[in-house]
C-alpha cells in the first residue's frame, strides 16, 4: 500500500491540482487576515487586538472554512482520473478496484492535512504581523497552536476523505463538485434549517465538533455538538461509507 | 507449446448487445498472435475482459491458468497497451512512467531503459499534452513493457503510426517474440500484420472465425489464384472463353478474371484466337482476400446476426477509437 500511496502522491504532484489549491488556500486565507488586520473593532467596541484566548484560536483557525478546499482536492484526486481516461492504466496496475480507492483515501488524508497546515501556517504569519503591527502579542498566538492545530488538521483530512468518497460514486468531474458544493453551500442549511437538531448529525456539525474550534460560540450562536472524537468519528464514517459505496459501484463497472 | 493466454467460451453481453459470444482461443508463447477482426467485432471488449477492465458475462479467461484480478502485481505478468487509454496532458512522459513504477515496485531505472527502448528518451521530460498519436503509441508500449511481463496485450498499436512507426513497430513484436514472451496484438488490418504475426485468430460479430497459423493462412490465399487479362476486345475474348471448361468474371469494362487458369495456358490460347492483350497478371489471393472473405463470409452466413448486429447503433467499444 505505501508502494500505491507514492505513486498517487506522485499522479498528483505531477498535475496543477494541488498547487492550484494550495495557491487558493493561500490567497483566501492571507485575504481574511487582511479584513482581520483592517477591522477597526475587533471582538467588542475598544477591543482592537486579538487578546482573549478564544479570539486568538479564531484568529488562528481563520482558514477553518477552507476545508472546503480539502474537499475539492479529495474529489479531484479520484475524478481527475476518469477525466483524462488515465484509469485504464490505474486498473491494469491496480485491478482490485477496492485496493485503487483505498489508495486514493490515504492519498487523500494525506494531502488534506497538509491543506491545513498550509492554511495554519499561513494564519500563523499573517496572525503574528497583524498582532505584532497592533501591539498584540505573537507569542500568545503561538501558544494556541496545540489547542487548535490537531482539530483543524483533522478536519482537513477528513474532508479530503468524503471527497474520495463522493468522487468514487459520482466520477463525472463536473457532477462531483457541482453535488458537493451544492451539499455544503445550500442543501446542508436547508436541511438544518428544517429539521431540528440535525446540525450535529451533518458533515459541517460533525467537522465543527472535530476542530474543537467553534465550540464557545464565536459568533455567539450555541449549537449542540457531538465531542471532538465523536464528530471526527462521524466525519470519517461518512467518509468510508461513501468511499465503499463507490468500491462497490466501481467494481461493476466496464471500463471501455 | 504451452499456453500464455486461455480465453474459453467467453461472452459479453452490453444491455441488448452481444460484444462477445462463446469466444474460445489460445495464445502460445513466444509466438506472435494477431486478433483480427473488422471494427465493432469484438476485440477490444475482448481484450478488456481479459485485463479485468470489462467484467465478464460467462465463460474466462486466464493467463497460466490465473485471472488477470489474481495476478500479483500483474503488470510484471501481463504488459497492456490498449486503445484509448490516455495520459494526463500535464505529466510528463518520465513521470507516467514513474507513477507506473512506483505502484508496482519496479526499480526507477526501468523507467529509463523503457523509454529508451521505444525510442523517447529525448521527450522524457516533456509533457505528454505535447505529444503526437505516434508518441503516445510509444509511450503506450513503454507503459506495457515497464514490467518486463512474459505477456503483451496490443490493442491496434498500429494507428497513428507512420510507415517508419510501423516498420518500428514490427521489429518490436518481433523482439519481444524472440525473448520467449507471448504477444496478442489486435488489428483491423491484416496486411499490416501479415509480416509481424505467426499465428492467427479471426473474430466477426464476437465470435471465432478462425484459429490458425499465419502460414496455413497463406496456403488458403494460394488457393484463390486467378489470371487477370486486360484487352481491347474483351466481347471476343468472352465468347473463345465460353467454348472452354474455364470459369471466368468481368471486373471491369476491359478486364476480366479467369479461375485457376495459368500464363502458361492462356498465352498460347490468346495466340490463336488472335486477341489483343494490354496486361496479363498472375494474380495470387492475398491474404487480406481471405480474411475479408472469411470475416464477410461468416456475417452473411448468419443473416439475422448481419442485420441486428452490424447495422445497430453499438459500435461503442471499438468505434470510439
């Protein structure tokens, strides 16, 4: 398996995907710091510096969202093959197509996490110029990071993984990310609007629980959570159920 | 000679199409085998059945007795190169490669040889995007032969190919003949296999026409003889042949093909009959006569399949090439 998982690194690395994404992750990321630094009332009337702790971890997670790009990335890492037809020569290395998504799964873990510390590192340089330029402390920062690192790098990996998992069933590129963005940018709201309670159940629910980030009401909204454990757990389930969804799906199907 | 390939009673069934219908042939090693057959016959699907690719309706198929999904790192087994596989535009040809290698533990200096051996070695760094459908040929067959497998699966290698490509392509069957491995190369074109294949398995519609040796082949084309004769007075010519017990046909509106007949005998007999001759040629059957017959014979020898079969929209797995 570690012979496959280096060679999907190496598919990959030799395509824009991941360094379109990591330059997307960098701008958006760089971008909220800069509305971060340019906010003239940060976290209360008088309170221009991120001081408290939960400010601080917020300032940090800045990028959380962005693991919307890791889930991109987990769909890409999958579709881009039936995309270009480079799947025959996948299946002929790789015939037990079970073996081939469970490739791309640990590719793509891999590849998530390191979004996340891409984005943390990024929030971490902007973080520290913005605290350093207002008279805030770098160091306060820093001390946050084994607060919030573990959580937000999980929840990247884990995004990754329900990509593969989606991509495994829907292969059509296009169809993919239309289905997920449109999931997670409408459909979840919808759905948690609806049904009480549901908020934990869902992906976002389950991330939020994971990255432990959100947990004391940043934006003052308190919503019921699983534990970190719980809803990375969750995030993981939705993830392989998908992907072996998708094994299953794969396996009967011709490749022409 | 032992067996590299066993395909035995194999079908396909696509939605209402039979691709593949009780196909049974073998393949022996350290020869050559062409699979030959019109276009929408059958032998794409058949060979992706082979490779796992297609799944199996009933009946298998099995490489030294195991199925390609069995193999262990089967690309060191069994090297394909099939059509309308593709690269991704942005990778580079070394890289390709590379992925391949990686997967299947074989040593990074493959990669190397392999592009050297399909004569790539000055584009390795280039992308594949670039590349012309000659290139990706080569680069097609680098990916089959970066195992080093006993076996090799080519699935029309000729197309795209130039004349100096083909003539390439050749020499390399050949030598991966001559190292002991078996090769099952497909075409829709005879002649551009008749110098490369020893043996020969003819498929119509996804069924077998015919398994034999190329030689037993060209013993069937012997037999297809004929005198051609172009003359001024084709109406005359006609009416001395009648008087005799020859067979004869017109082919065009001043020539005319007699049956088994030989210079030998006709030029004396157009001596005395004092007719005109502008050409006169021993015409023996190409091979390519016989495969168009056989192929064409068997469809016509099974109406309703000629109908329902060749004329149905499904032409999907080899018309897409």
């Amino acid at each position: 398996m570690i012979a496959v998982i280096r060679s999907e690194l190496l598919k990959i690395r030799t395509t824009a995907v991941p360094w379109v994404l990591a330059g997307i992750a960098v701008l958006i990321n760089g971008l909220l710091i800069l509305v971060i630094y340019l906010s003239q009332n940060y976290g209360g009337p008088g309170d221009d510096v991120p001081h408290t702790t939960q400010q601080l971890r917020n300032l940090l997670g800045s990028g959380f969202q962005g693991y919307l790009l890791a889930l991109i990335l987990g769909v890409l890492l999958i579709t881009i093959e039936f995309r270009h037809k480079t799947v025959t020569t996948s299946f002929l290395v790789t015939p037990r197509r079970p073996a081939f998504v469970a490739g791309k799964l640990i590719t793509a873990a891999i590849l998530g996490a390191l979004l996340g510390v891409l984005m943390l590192i990024v929030a971490l340089v902007g973080g520290g110029l913005t605290l350093t330029a207002r008279g805030g402390s770098f160091t306060g920062l820093v001390h946050q990071i084994p607060a919030v690192a573990p959580g937000f790098i999980l929840v990247f990996a884990l995004f990754s993984i329900l990509g593969v998992g989606i991509g495994s069933i829907l292969t059509n590129q296009v169809a993919a990310i239309m289905v997920s963005l449109g999931w997670f940018i409408i459909l979840e709201a919808i759905l948690v609007g609806l049904v009480h309670g549901a908020f934990k159940w869902v992906p976002t629910g389950a991330a939020d629980a994971a990255s432990n980030l959100t947990r004391n009401g940043g934006n003052g909204i308190h919503l019921t959570l699983f534990s970190w454990w719980q809803g990375g757990l969750l995030m993981l389930v939705y993830g392989l159920v998908f992907a072996g969804i998708g094994s299953i799906l794969l396996t009967s199907r011709d490749i022409t | 000679m032992t067996s590299a390939i066993e395909v035995r009673d194999l079908s396909k069934q696509f939605r209402s199409v039979r691709a593949v219908d009780h196909l049974t042939f073998e393949v022996a090693e350290g020869r050559v085998t062409g699979f030959l057959g019109p276009n929408g016959s059958g032998k794409t699907t058949t060979l992706r059945m082979l490779l796992g690719l297609v799944s199996i309706t009933s009946g298998g198929a099995t490489f030294g007795g195991r199925r390609y999904l069995d193999l262990d790192h089967p690309i060191h087994h069994v090297g394909a190169a099939l059509e309308a596989t593709s690269f991704h535009p942005s990778r580079r040809a070394e890289d390709h490669l590379k992925t391949v290698a990686l997967a299947s533990g074989i040593p990074l200096t493959r990669v190397a040889e392999t592009l050297d051996l399909v004569g790539l070695t000055d584009v390795a760094r280039r992308r594949v995007g670039k590349f012309s459908l000659g290139m990706r040929q080569r680069l097609q067959l680098a990916t089959a032969v970066l195992g080093d497998p006993e076996i090799l699966i080519l699935d029309e290698p000729a197309n795209g190919l130039d004349p100096q490509g083909i003539q390439w392509l050749r020499t390399f069957i050949r030598h991966q003949a001559s190292l002991g491995h078996a090769v099952l190369v497909s075409s829709h074109l005879l002649s551009e296999m008749e110098e490369t294949v020893d043996d020969v398995v003819i498929i119509s519609q996804g069924k077998l026409v015919l398994q034999t040796t190329l030689a037993d082949m060209a013993a069937q084309a012997g037999t297809g003889t004929g005198l051609r004769i172009r003359t001024p007075e084709i109406n005359r010519l006609a009416e001395v042949l009648n008087a005799v017990p020859v067979g004869w046909r017109q082919t065009a509106p001043d020539t005319l093909v007699i049956d088994g007949a030989t210079p030998e005998w006709f030029g004396p007999f157009a001596a005395h009959h004092r007719i005109v001759l502008y050409e006169l040629i021993n015409e023996r059957g190409s091979l390519e006569d016989v495969f168009l017959r056989l192929t064409h014979g068997f469809d016509t020898a099974h109406p309703p399949d000629h109908s329902g079969g060749q004329s149905a929209p499904f032409r999907m797995p080899e018309a897409s090439a």
